[in-house]
C-alpha cells in the first residue's frame, strides 16, 4: 500500500522538486499540501504550489495556507536563491482551483486525526506551522507513521554560519517541534549537500523531455548551471526529505539528542546535535547513497514526464 504524506512546504526550487517526487511515486500518495512563508512571502509560495498541483496534474489533492511569518520573530526570505516569485524564471499556467479554507495546522491536525499511524508528516520550510499544530494538539505528535525535515545541520548552516535556513527562519517553532513526542527525522545539510544535481544529473534528466526542459532542468540549476560534468551544483535539499520516507534504504542514520539555539547573537536557530549523551529526540540522516538517490529520483520523474508527454 502507498504511504500517505502530507507535505509543509515553502516553494521554492528544491520544494518543488520534492512534490513532484512525491506525485510521481506511486509508492507514495500526497494525501495534502501546506504553505508556509519561507523562501519567499506566503502569497507566492502558494500560488506556486496552486501552479504546480495542475500544472503536474494532482487537483484533488487539497491545498491550505498557513503562516505568513514565525511566531515571534520578523520574516526572513531566500529570494536571492530562488528568486522573487520562488521558482526561478518559471512561469507556470494560472491556477484555476483555490486552496482549501481551513489553516494549514487545521488540515494537518485533521489529516493525522482521519488516518491515526498513517500519515507521514514532511516539512520542507521553516516549522511554522507545524509548531502551530502542535500547539493547538499536542497529540498528533504521537498519531503520525514519521515526521521528517529538511532542515538543520550538525556542521555549517547555510543562512548563516551557524544556521541552515528553515531552523533560522523561526527558531521558536522549531524548539516547539523539537520538543514534542515524536521523532524528528532531521535530514539536515550534511545530507542535502551530498544530493547535488552535478552535470550528469542534468544531462540524464534533460533526456526526460518536455517536462524537463520546462521545469525539472530549469529548477535544479536556477542559481547553479554545472559546466563541468563532475562539479558540483544545485543540491535538492528538500527532495531528501521526501526520498527517505519512499526509500529511507538510501540514508545512513544516527540517533541524536538535537537541541535548538533561540538566543545566541550569532547562533540563532542552530541546531546543537549531540550523537553521545542525551535522551535522543531525532534520527539524523550522515549518509546518501548518492548513486541510488539519483537512480530512484530520475525513475520517477521519468514516469511522470512520460505522462506528462502523453499530455
Ligand atoms: O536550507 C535549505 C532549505 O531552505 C530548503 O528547504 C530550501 O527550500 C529553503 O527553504
Ligand atoms: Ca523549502
């Protein structure tokens, strides 16, 4: 049976990167969508997400608004990456359906709540919302079949030296999250750094067609266009987060007691991983099997760009 999963997002490039994987496995059904002010304002990451449900072809699949911003601080974006509008220099047709009316909490609280065990909860943006769920009902914690993050690092952070974006975007939510009784899968940079879409990478997906050329090639290389075949480029740090729950056999894991930094001047939102000593709340993916990763994600882009060409 699929695995059902609800994804929080913030697209963004490598976001929507990850719903696409997460459409086209048919080892996994996106049961629903949430958005969340991130790597640009909460407006047009969801108008991008309302773009790419018909554009990729999942207009059941419901779509709610959530946060526009933290909980207590101001916001910040990642327009310089991904440009004003989220996703590059993609246009996608209109949308012609609406998001949903409740909250984007509300419709991760009730997705939990109808599928107790069932769902697998991934957030790809700053945990906003998931932090307001939390809130609201403690006990979804307990209720999902995984919780998993991009998000994080045990070494660099990316927003600043210390922070990776989604944990300094709101370092609140995320001791919320980090507290709560479950476990927090925390596919951080250290992982995502090694899922990099080098010149290989692109020249086997522009074999892919029409859907790569119009979205799948120009969102893994808006800010990085690998030259050289071998050298690194874009990393789709958000995609891993949906790959490790269809195949978590692609990551090595270890448990760790994760705390996050909320007053530090120069520390804000990083994420002290502790793998020795603690009560561990968090498995933290180390390694990728990059070859798998790569095969397993051109697979199922594959079979949705061969329906995507089928029209
Ligand atoms: O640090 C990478 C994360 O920040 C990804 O989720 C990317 O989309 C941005 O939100
Ligand atoms: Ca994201």
């Amino acid at each position: 049976m699929a695995k059902r999963i609800l994804i929080d997002c913030d697209p963004g490039l490598d976001d929507a990167l990850a719903l696409l994987l997460a459409h086209g496995d048919p080892a996994l059904d996106l049961v629903g969508v949430t958005t969340v002010g991130g790597n640009v304002g909460l407006t047009a990451v969801t108008k991008n997400a309302l773009e790419l449900r018909e554009y990729l072809g999942f207009p059941k699949v419901p779509i709610a608004v959530g946060a526009a911003a933290p909980l207590v601080r101001e916001s910040i974006n990642a327009a310089r990456v991904h440009g004003e509008r989220g996703l590059g220099d993609i246009v996608l047709p209109a949308a012609t359906l609406g998001v949903t009316g409740s909250h984007a909490a509300d419709l991760i609280i009730d997705t939990i709540r109808a599928a107790p065990g069932a769902i697998h909860l991934v957030a790809t943006g700053p945990l906003t919302n998931i932090a307001i769920a939390l809130e609201k009902d403690p006990a979804i914690a307990r209720m999902v079949a995984s919780f998993v993050i991009m998000g994080g690092s045990f070494t660099r952070g990316n927003a600043t030296p210390a922070a990776e974006f989604n944990i300094h975007a709101d370092p609140e939510a995320a001791r919320i999250v980090f507290a709560a009784d479950w476990q927090v899968v925390m596919v951080g940079l250290d992982l995502t750094l090694q899922a990099q879409a080098n010149g290989r990478v692109i020249e086997r997906m522009k074999q892919l067609g029409a859907l790569a050329d119009d979205l799948i090639v120009p969102l893994a290389t808006f800010y990085f266009d690998p030259k050289d075949p071998d050298r690194d480029g874009q990393a789709v740090h958000d995609v891993c987060a949906v790959a490790y729950v269809a195949r978590p056999d692609l990551f090595a894991s270890r448990p760790a007691r994760v705390e996050i930094e909320t007053t530090g001047e120069f520390t804000a939102g990083m994420t002290v991983v502790d793998f020795d000593s603690g009560e561990p709340n968090a498995l933290v993916p180390i390694e990728l099997d990059v070859a798998g990763f790569w095969a397993y994600v051109e697979h199922v882009y594959g079979l949705v760009a061969a329906k995507h060409r089928q029209g």
